[in-house]
C-alpha cells in the first residue's frame, strides 16, 4: 500500500491511505467520511477488495471460509458502496461506482465455489443498486476480467496447472490458445476498463458488467 501511494505521490497525486478492513460496518464508514473529510467529495468508488485463495472442492471448504470470501469480496463492496453513495446523493453532484468482478462472475470454475459465488453476487448487487442510483446521476458497472496473473492469478495458475497434470508454463499455453487476443489480462486491461466506466465518456452506462477477457468471455 505505501508503495503505491509514494508512486503515485511522485507523480504529482495527492493520495490520502486509510486502513480498512472492507468487512466491518465501522472501517467503511471511516474509509469514505474520512476521504470526504480530506477532498471535499466522494466521485468515484472503485470496489476492488477481494479474496480468492481458497482452491478446494466445496465439500471440503469450511463455512469460516466460506465466509471469508462473501464479506471481503460481496459484503465489503456493500459496506462501501453504501456510504459512498450516501455522499454522493447528499453532494447531488452524481459519481461513479465500479465493482471489479471477474470472470467468474458469469462462468463457473471448479474448487473456487466461494469466489464464483461473491463474483455473481457482485454483478447481481451491481444491476441492483445502478437501479436505484440512476435518479441521482450515479452509474454503477462491473468489470470482469478474465486471468490475471497477480499474486492470486499465480497460485491459481499452480493448483490447476497441477491438477492437470501440466507444468505452469503448459498450463499457460493452453490457457492463450483458447483466448482470442492470444494472452491473458493484464493489469492495465482492467485498469483502463475501470478508467473508461469513471469517466465522463461512460455517463450513459450504467448496470452492465464488461468483460475484458481478450475475447474469451463473450456472455
């Protein structure tokens, strides 16, 4: 985190860093009174706080992880949005919400029940709340990336890349050959979608969930 704020300082930014654990009511509150409190305004709402780790069949995935998984990446977005959007509403200046997603917001993956789970849940809580910000000139979208190879993306890559019986560098290569662009995301992929949907550009979109996944993910 202090690594990305002290980048993004050197590039002229002024960046404000609140610790905030997304599944408690207190922490998202402070996370938005405290961001308006230092600029005046919340405008854009960037949920990205996710866990995805949890590589298992569902009959041996505990209910403690389980529920990990749906506060941190479902109800975290909720908790956020929530007063984020009550900031919004009350500054009557309209803004943005966007929800990272995933792939596994629309396609189901096996030994990931939890994320695929909190991932539809997050374009059905999408769709839902763009319904009703609408009347204030909020828009509320989704981005669902497909791979990723981050941290997440590389534990990913080695379980199933195992369990297939396959090294990490021929599970990649399958993995490409079935993509229509050749390669899997990249960082800047979702980045730019999440960019393009904040701004001014995207002020008619709202309640959608937008793949970007090099032509994999078509639905």
């Amino acid at each position: 985190m202090t690594a990305v704020a002290d980048e993004l300082r050197a590039s002229g930014a002024e960046v404000l860093v609140v610790p905030c654990d997304v599944r408690r009511d207190e922490d998202a509150r402070k996370l938005i009174d405290t961001t308006v409190a230092e600029f005046g305004s919340v405008d854009i709402l960037v949920n990205n706080a996710g866990v995805g780790y949890m590589l298992k069949p569902f009959t041996e995935v505990s209910l403690e992880e389980w529920q990990l998984v749906i506060d941190v990446n479902l109800t975290g977005a909720f908790l956020c949005s929530k007063y984020a959007a009550q900031h919004m509403i009350k500054a009557g200046n309209g803004g943005r919400i966007v929800n990272i997603a995933s792939q596994a917001a629309k396609s189901g993956f096996p030994d990931l029940s939890a994320y695929v789970s909190s991932k539809h849940g997050m374009v059905g809580f999408t769709r839902a709340i763009a319904s009703e910000l609408g009347k204030h000139g909020v828009t509320v979208n989704a981005v669902c990336p497909n791979h990723v190879t981050t941290g997440l993306g590389a534990k990913q890559n080695e379980y199933y890349a195992s369990k297939q019986g396959l090294s990490v560098e021929e599970f990649l290569l399958a993995m490409r050959g079935r993509i229509p662009l050749g390669r899997p995301g990249m960082v800047e992929d979702t980045a730019g979608a999440v960019a393009f949907l904040a701004s001014d550009d995207a002020k008619y979109i709202t309640g959608e969930a937008m793949n970007v996944s090099g032509g994999e993910e078509t639905h």
